[in-house]
C-alpha cells in the first residue's frame, strides 16, 4: 500500500453535479512527500474525472540492455471518480483508495489482447477488448471509462469515450514515484508522476490538464535481447483529468 501525503484544493467535479444538494466532496491531488512535487492546477481548472488506469508501458533497447528508450503505453480506463473517499454513499475508505493501484495490478489480468509469443505485450492492430466494467473483491463495481494510447505521432491521447472527453497532451512535468511505490510485477519500479499539458497541442476535448499519480509497476526493466523489440511492462496508475 502506497503511502502518500496530500495537498488540497477547492475542486467541484463537473460529474458530481447531479443534484444541487449533492455536495461533492474536496478532492485532494496526492503528492509524494518526498521533496520536489508537481505544481497543483490553475485556479480556473475544475476537476472533470479521476480515472484508474491498467495496462502497460513499452520501451525499447536500442544499443544496450540498459539504454532505455519509451516508446508509449496501452491502458484501459476505468472511471474510479465514486470511489473517491469522502464521496456521498459511494466512497471507499482511504486506505482502499491508495492501495487500488496496487489491488488492480496484482489481482487482475491486463484487460487487453495480448500479442502472440509475448508475455505481456498487446496486439498492436488491436490492443482492447471490448469495453468491460472492473469488478474487485470488496469493493464496488468500477464502471469502464475508456482507452489511452500514444497516436501515430506518439502524442499521448486519453479518450473518455463514455463521457465525450478527450485529451491530447505532452509532458509538462515529471517526478519519482515514492520510494514506498509498488515496484510493479516485474520488480522493475514504478513509473514517474507526471503533469500532462493540452496547451502544447491544443487537440483536446474538454480537458487541459492531466496528472498521473499513485504509480504501481511500470518500470523499464533490462532488455533480454538488444534491438528485439518492444519490452511491456504491466502498471497501474490514477489519472486525474482537470478542464
């Protein structure tokens, strides 16, 4: 279970509005309580949907086992904004909260279809099945969301099909995972935290900014053949979407 600490921000999520008397709760945006963080959002952003996501990370190794390049990610997206704790009647506690990420990545199959003769790697033509909710054991079902991907020019895209929101986005920020992260299946450590950015490319729908946080899994791990191919890695990630 990931320990984190927290800063809060005044944030009325678009989604939670279906009553005025409905008072959403005070979303909190992790933070890793290890030095450096990630800059909280522009005042004038308003928390849209918080979002589990589970599939993998891709990489290459171009020259050597340890000269790692990225090369995208494939998830499925699974709209975790009820569960958030504190929520009216559909919250979980806060300790099922951080440890979801973890829950997830180690008690379920990757929700994609697998590439023949890999071990994790996902069919490039087409990496998702059809759309399915996420049931864990204990806790409420988690509706499907939709996909995220890297498109033909390697713009990171997160496609809210259910919901019409979309973002197209590029790195703004970045910083390690918590030492405490869930070093993933593999072993090989927890992808970064990032803050994502519309502004660089101005292709999203409804979105500006998105931040991946509470990590698990996900880490480039050592080539077992240089120049042969993609190597996936299994993670799992919360990810926050601010219009």
């Amino acid at each position: 279970m990931v320990s984190v600490t927290s800063v809060v921000f005044a944030a009325l999520a678009a989604v939670a509005s279906a009553a005025p008397s409905c008072r959403a709760p005070t979303y909190t945006l992790p933070q890793v309580g290890e030095g450096v963080e990630l800059a909280a959002p522009p005042a004038n952003l308003f928390l849209k949907k918080i979002a589990i996501g589970h599939g993998i990370q891709n990489y290459t190794c171009e020259t050597t086992a340890s000269d790692f390049k990225a090369t995208g990610a494939v998830a499925v997206l699974y709209d975790a904004t009820p569960l958030y704790p504190k929520t009216k009647k559909t919250g979980i506690k806060q300790r099922e909260w951080d440890s979801l990420p973890t829950n997830l990545l180690r008690n379920l199959p990757l929700p994609l279809n697998k590439l023949a003769g890999s071990t994790y790697g996902a069919d490039p033509t087409t990496p998702f099945p059809a759309p399915a909710d996420l049931a864990l054991q204990g806790l409420p079902t988690i509706k499907f969301l939709g996909h995220h991907f890297f498109d033909g020019n390697g713009v990171p895209v997160f496609d809210l099909g259910t919901t019409g929101l979309k973002a197209a986005v590029k790195k703004l920020d970045n910083i390690p995972a918590p030492q405490s992260a869930d070093a993933g299946i593999t072993g090989s450590g927890a992808v970064q935290w990032l803050q994502l950015d519309d502004n660089l490319t101005g292709r999203s729908v409804g979105v500006t900014m998105v931040y991946r946080v509470i990590t698990a899994g996900g880490g480039a791990q050592a080539c077992s053949v240089v120049g042969a191919g993609v190597q996936s890695v299994p993670y799992t990630t919360y990810y926050w979407f601010f219009g």
